[in-house]
C-alpha cells in the first residue's frame, strides 16, 4: 500500500456487486445506487498546518470534515457524532494517535468506525502495530492528495457496503423470524379447534391412531371416551349463540381439567368432545368420565349477568387387550382363548372403539341424559 497506484477502489467495490436478494421484502443493491450521503471525516492531528492542509483536500471533494486537535478532543468528537472515518495522527502530545484508535476500537459505539493513520513515522513494527489496533489504512507524511483521497473513498466505500450488508442480514433474519411465526400459525390452525382451542377432529384422531397402535403393540390399557352436551340446542335458543360458544369453551376447560396431560383430548365435533385415556384401566376411566359428569354438572357459568347450568352424557368404549398376564390362576383360559384375543385386539380400529362409545353415548341420551353408559 505504499503508493496511490496500487489502489482500485472500483474493483474493491464489485465484489458486492451482484448480491441477489431472493426474497420479495429485498431489493437488490448495486454498491453504485448506494445513496450519494455526504461523509463525515473526522480528522486528527497536532499539527495546525496539516490540519487545514487535510480539510481544505477533503472539503474540495464534498466531504464534511470536523477537525480535532488532540486526541481527547478527538475522541469527544466522535462520541458525539458518529464519523463515518477517521484520519489519525500518530504522534501527539499527551494522547497518541494509539492510544485513541485502542479507546475507539474498545467502545461498542465506534469500534466499526475506520481508521487511517496518517504518520512521519515509517518504520514497518509501527505499521503493524497500526493494523493491529484495528487500523484499516496507514498513509505516510508528506502525503499526497491523490492519494489520501483514494484511499478515503475507498474505505468510506468498503464501510457503506459492509453496513449495507449487515442491514440485509439484520432484514433477513427478521424475514425468518415472521416466516417461522406464520408457519406456527398455521400450524395451529392446521391442528387447533378456533373455538376452544383444543384439538381439532383431524389432529385428535391422527394422534388417536398413534396412540392406539402403541397400546396394542405393548398391550397396554386404552378407553376411548365421546361426551355430548346436553340439549345444546336448548341453551343456544334461550341464551343465545355467543353464550353458547362460551360454554363450548368452558365445558372443554372442564375435560382438560379431570385429565391428565398424557390423554389425548379434542373437539370433534359442534358440542361433541372426545377424550383417549392412555394407560388407563376401564375402572379408572369409568372414575374419570364420573368426575367430567360431576364438574359439568356441578358448575355454573355467569354469562350477560345470566347464570347458564348444563349437564353431559358421556359413551365409552374399550381397547380389549390381551389379560393372560391377569389370569394366570385362571384355567378356563386357555392358551387358545389368548390367541384368540390377540387377533381380536389386532383387529380393534379407532373407527371401531368410536363407534362403539357412539352407540353407548346415544344409550346415555335415550337414558335420560347426564349419565355415563359403556359398550
Ligand atoms: P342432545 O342432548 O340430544 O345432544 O341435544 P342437543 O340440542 O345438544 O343436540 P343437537 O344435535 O340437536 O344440537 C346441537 C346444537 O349445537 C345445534 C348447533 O347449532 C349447536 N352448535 C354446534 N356447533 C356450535 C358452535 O360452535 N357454537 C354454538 N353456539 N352452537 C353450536
Ligand atoms: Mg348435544
Ligand atoms: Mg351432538
């Protein structure tokens, strides 16, 4: 870098030329429309003469220049307005040209600001040390004016197109982050009741299905539940359409309240709810199913100053599975009898277990309603 030849700022800048931004949020950006803003040199030096020398250059060419001349004033400078570049002395009573690039480069504010050190100094150990403080350029006095403007103008150009890059990425990840918030939406949507917020019909047999494979292949516990309010209809007519859909909400509460996390509940159909109790006994699923009945039964919701009550039926079905480990002092089962079950809980389907707490829900309705009835 030791004289004007060597640099090609147009050359520097084409690198970035031909970034293409894929998305619709982006444009793509061509480091020759970057925005003509007039730079901000900050310049440093003891040394009136070369002071004036160095504005008087860079003002011809459009530059606003602020001179500093110390390195305290230097640096109160540049906290107080940003520079977008900073040519620096070296040498210098009190505080060097060092010691301010070190408290600029520590400083969160400014440690992206360049430095070009401008020095009489040209020993090679101080140009390293230059760079390495964080210096982006070294000119040697007596300076020419080609030269210092070249290498001005190149890094002001580097500067702007790497800040014009981390603006993009900034925009990029914040692209990603509504991107990955949209598909979670959807997914919502895709799985969630909009109502109540529970399972929807699809997702809840989906995850039904899983569910009761694992049940069979481990021949473990499984009772399916449907539960229904009672005369709906009834509570639509006389209160209206909203309380209503609030007592959907509630009732679901209620369900997930006497479940436990691993059951699997949702909504599957208007006032029609199901519940997958896993790893559970029909005994304790018949003592579940009570307990839904009773809170339902027991609670009273205050909807438009209105005290509305409801009751539900609910039917349940269960998984047969293989009780030879139940029955091992029992010799009227046979090792036939549990093959014979096997087939038989091979052969259970979801559709099956449905239908079968369908028809024992519809004999709790035809029961008299708020009551539990089994198949
Ligand atoms: P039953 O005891 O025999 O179940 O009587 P029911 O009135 O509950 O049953 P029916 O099938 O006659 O009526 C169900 C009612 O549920 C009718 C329908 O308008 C209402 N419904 C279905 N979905 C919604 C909903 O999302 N919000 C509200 N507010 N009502 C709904
Ligand atoms: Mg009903
Ligand atoms: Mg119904």
């Amino acid at each position: 870098m030791d004289n004007q030849k060597d640099i090609k700022p147009q050359e520097n800048n084409n690198q970035f030329k031909d970034i293409i931004l894929k998305n619709n949020r982006t444009e793509r950006f061509d480091i020759n429309t970057i925005s003509p803003k007039i730079a901000n040199i900050l310049v440093v030096d003891d040394n009136p003469q070369n002071l004036r020398l160095l504005i008087a250059i860079l003002s011809m060419r459009g530059y606003k220049v602020r001179p500093a001349p110390s390195g305290a004033l230097a640096l109160q400078s540049a906290f107080s307005i940003l520079p977008d570049l900073i040519l620096l002395d070296i040498m210098m009573p009190e505080m060097d040209g060092y010691e301010v690039c070190q408290k600029l480069k520590e400083n969160e504010l400014t440690k992206d600001i360049p430095v070009i050190f401008i020095s009489a100094i040209d020993a090679t150990s101080d140009k390293v040390k230059a760079f390495e403080l964080g210096a982006v350029d070294y000119i040697t006095k007596p300076f020419h004016t080609e030269e210092i403007l070249a290498r001005v103008n190149t890094h002001i150009s580097l500067r702007r197109t790497q800040q014009l890059l981390e603006e993009e990425i900034e925009r990029r990840k914040a692209y990603e982050e509504e991107l990955k918030s949209i598909s979670l939406n959807y997914q919502k949507m895709a799985t969630q009741d909009f109502l109540t917020g529970v399972s929807n019909r699809r997702h809840f047999i989906e995850r039904a299905e899983e569910e009761l494979s694992r049940a069979k292949r481990y021949n473990h516990p499984l009772n399916f539940m449907m539960m229904d309010i009672d005369h709906f209809k009834n509570i639509n007519d006389t209160y209206g359409h909203q309380a209503g859909d609030q007592i959907l909400k509630n009732v679901a509460v209620t369900c997930l309240d006497n479940l436990r996390v691993h059951d699997l509940f949702g909504r599957i159909g208007g006032e029609e709810f199901s519940a997958l109790l896993v790893e559970t006994s029909f005994n304790d699923a018949l003592l579940v199913a009570e307990r839904i009945r009773k809170s339902v039964e027991e609670s009273t919701w205050h909807i438009d100053n209105k005290a509305v009550n409801c009751t539900i039926s609910i039917g349940i079905s269960e998984l047969n599975i293989n009780m030879e480990h139940l029955n091992d002092n029992d010799n009227n089962f046979s090792i036939e009898d549990n093959l014979a079950f096997e087939v038989n809980k091979d052969s259970q389907t979801l559709d099956e277990l449905m239908s079968k707490a369908d028809e024992a829900l519809y004999i709790a309705k035809s029961s008299g309603r708020n009551c539990i009835k089994y198949r």
